[in-house]
C-alpha cells in the first residue's frame, strides 16, 4: 500500500511542474491496481527496454529527462495509453509516446483469483547518458 501512496504522491506533486496529457480512450468497468499477478510485457524485463529502444530508433525520436506513461492493460492483453506525464522532458511529441504504446505487442494480462483482469502499469522512460532505461513500475 505504502507503494501505491509514493507512487499516487508522486504523481499529485509532480503535476504541478510537468505536463500532462490524459486520454479517454481506455474503457474499463473495473480496473485493477493490486493482483496477484500483474499485467506484464514479454517473456523477461528486458523486452520492454529492447521494444522501446527499437521504436525510438526507427521513429527517429529522442529523449532528453524522463517521462511516466500510465498504461491500461485489458484482459486480452491489449495495452492503452492513458496519461503521459513529462517530468524534465521539453521537447516530446505525447502524440508519438501514445502511438508507441497503442502499436505495443499484446502483454500478458494481470491475474486475481485465477481470472485475467485489467489492470494498470507505470511505465518510466528516461535517458542517462544519452542512453534511453524503461522501467516498469
């Protein structure tokens, strides 16, 4: 829980100074933030970075701070952007991160109770270095 309150804390405090953009796009009767199973991308951790790396390059788009993407995952493990926060980042198109996560291969679903459930993910994007690290919080 005390997760959940950083996490919600640093969201609330940080808008004050970032940019955000939400998006209706992701419809969910109910949504899920703690399972017993989360919604996650690929076989292991480093598929999200390698997705990522790949579509940066080939959409010739740069990073320059640090962006948190707030992504709904659907039972059949279809992901939708719903809100983009740019924390030191100026110059990212919120167009461009969202048809990223839109053109996103299928995630495996969140699980509780031994049924797939929607749920949501944090994604962070940052450079260090000039090198583009994702997390997934």
């Amino acid at each position: 829980m005390r997760y959940y309150f950083v996490i919600t804390f640093l969201i609330v405090s940080s808008t004050s100074f970032c940019q955000v953009r939400n998006y209706d796009d992701c419809k969910f009767d109910r949504l899920f933030v703690e399972l017993q199973q989360r919604a996650s991308f690929g076989n292991d951790s480093t598929d999200i970075q390698k997705y990522f790396d790949s579509a940066f390059e080939s959409n010739s788009i740069t990073l320059t701070g640090k962006i948190l993407i707030e992504v709904y995952v659907d039972t059949a493990g279809t992901p939708c952007c719903n809100s983009i926060i740019k924390i030191k980042e100026e110059n990212i198109d919120f167009e461009e991160i969202k048809k990223l996560i839109t053109s996103m291969p299928k995630w495996n679903p969140g699980f509780q109770d031994g049924y797939k459930v929607n749920s949501s993910r944090n994604i962070v994007l940052s450079t260090n270095n000039e090198k583009l690290k994702v997390s997934i919080k």
